[in-house]
C-alpha cells in the first residue's frame, strides 16, 4: 500500500473516530440528562410522600420499609432513619409483630385479609386492587386511636408486584362524635318510651274514673257532691298528664333543630 493510500485509510479512520466520539458524546449528555430527570422525579416523588399530611409508609417486595413519611414519623415517634431497611412497619400500630395490609398485598395473600381483619377490610372504591379498612388501635395515643388505612401494590412496567404503599387517617374525633351521638340517641329514646309508659298509665286511670262516673250518672247512683269531687280530681289527673306532654315535647324540641320557631313555640306551652 503506497503513501497516498495509507494517509487515505488514517484520514478515514480518523473520521470514523471522531464521529464515534461525537457520537459517544451524545450518548452521555443523554444518559446524563435522563439520570438528572430521574434524580429530580425521585426527589419530586420523596417530596410528595414525605410531604403528605396522611400518615405513609412504603415497602418494596422483600417487605423492607423504603419510605417512611415525615407525618408518620411524628405521629409514631419512629424515625424515618430508623424504620428505613426494616421489617418494622408495624411498630407503630401493634404490640407484636404481625403482617400489616401492605405485606398481605405483596405476598398476594388476599384470601388471608379476613382473618387478620375479620369483618372490617373491603375493597377500594377507588383504586382497583388495593384494599381499605377501618380500625382501632389501642397502643397509639393515650386512649387508642381509630383508623381508617388503604393499602395499595405497587406494579412494575410488566405488571409485577415490586412493593406497596399504605396510607393512614386518624378518625378517633369522627368516631368520638359518632358514638357521643349514638349514646344522646340512646338516651333519647331511652327517655320516650319512659315517657310513653308515663303517659299511658294516667290516661288509663283517668278514662276508667270518668266511665264509673258516667255509668252512675246514668244509672241515677250520684250524688252532686261526689261528682263534682270525681270530676276535680280527674281535671287534676288531666292537668299533669298536660304537663308530662310538655316536658316530652321540650325534649323533642331540644332534639331536633329542624322545627320552626312556631312549632316549637305550640309544643311547649
């Protein structure tokens, strides 16, 4: 091969060099754009979780804690330094360990979510797959806490399950305020039928009293005097039973505050 021809082959080569480096160099600005948008979707995600004000926590398919959000972190007294690389997720909501939600959804145990949760866990309305319940749970606060906690899996692009995350909501004042209203309802009802039962036995009597009278006058077996006497005690009777309505109707009134200003003004006087 002459000089030309090598000087040639070493041009060409040297071409083929530089647009491979060119190439290669593209290649790296693109994998390192790609990397800085999956670092700031990362930390755009981290933000979102730790941001959340719903107590959070994730654990990948090995049943590890990934995420630990900031709200959960104060609300248990766990640290997210500390729960993170653990299989201590249920820490902060039992006495010993045993699978939350999250890792029967892992394990695709679903068949195993009544007898941990008898009676209490149903499926999203919301998120196909994933599953919600609502719970108390003695060990968290001073007197027990209500929650209402869904947990979801997590899919990788081929439909695996790579983790699943589980999200908290303390309803103890919810729940405190319904059962404060159940019990008022109780003893409202409680309240009417004593009422009723004091109503019913007066009547009676004062119904009985007035046809014994009746049925003398009638009969001509009267005397002016002992009728008028039956007559005042049975006014008597009237009057308080009129009074017992009243205070019925009082407690109606104080119990519902849909009645207008003149219902409840008939009501109670």
């Amino acid at each position: 091969m002459d000089n030309s021809a090598m000087a040639e082959r070493v041009t060409h080569l040297e071409a083929m060099a530089d647009s491979l480096n060119e190439l290669l160099a593209v290649q790296e600005k693109v994998v390192a754009e790609q990397s800085e948008r999956l670092k700031e979707n990362d930390a755009l995600l981290k933000s979102i979780l730790m941001g959340s004000p719903a107590l959070q926590f994730v654990i990948d398919k090995d049943h590890r804690v990934i995420s630990w959000n900031k709200a959960l972190e104060e609300y248990s007294g766990i640290k997210e330094t500390t729960a993170l690389g653990t299989r201590n997720q249920w820490m902060p909501f039992y006495d010993a360990e045993r699978p939350v939600l999250a890792d029967l959804l892992i394990d695709e145990t679903i068949e195993q979510l009544p007898e941990w949760y008898q009676g209490k866990i149903n499926n999203s309305r919301f998120v196909a797959g994933a599953f919600e319940a609502t719970d108390f749970f003695p060990k968290m606060g001073t007197s027990g806490t209500w929650l209402y906690f869904t947990a979801a899996p997590i899919r990788n692009a081929k439909g695996a399950i790579i983790g699943a995350v589980e999200t908290l909501v303390d309803i103890t004042e919810r729940k405190q305020s319904e059962n404060a209203l159940k019990e008022s309802n109780d003893r409202f009802l409680a309240f009417i039928k004593e009422a009723a039962m004091r109503l019913k036995n007066p009547m009676e009597v004062v119904e009985q009293n007035i046809s014994i009278v009746i049925e003398d006058i009638e009969r001509g077996q009267f005397e002016n005097c002992d009728v008028l006497l039956q007559l005042k005690i049975q006014i008597r009777n009237l009057e308080q039973i009129r009074q017992n309505i009243i205070e019925l109707n009082k407690m109606i009134v104080n119990h519902s505050g849909d009645l207008s200003e003149s219902s409840k003004k008939f009501l109670t006087e």
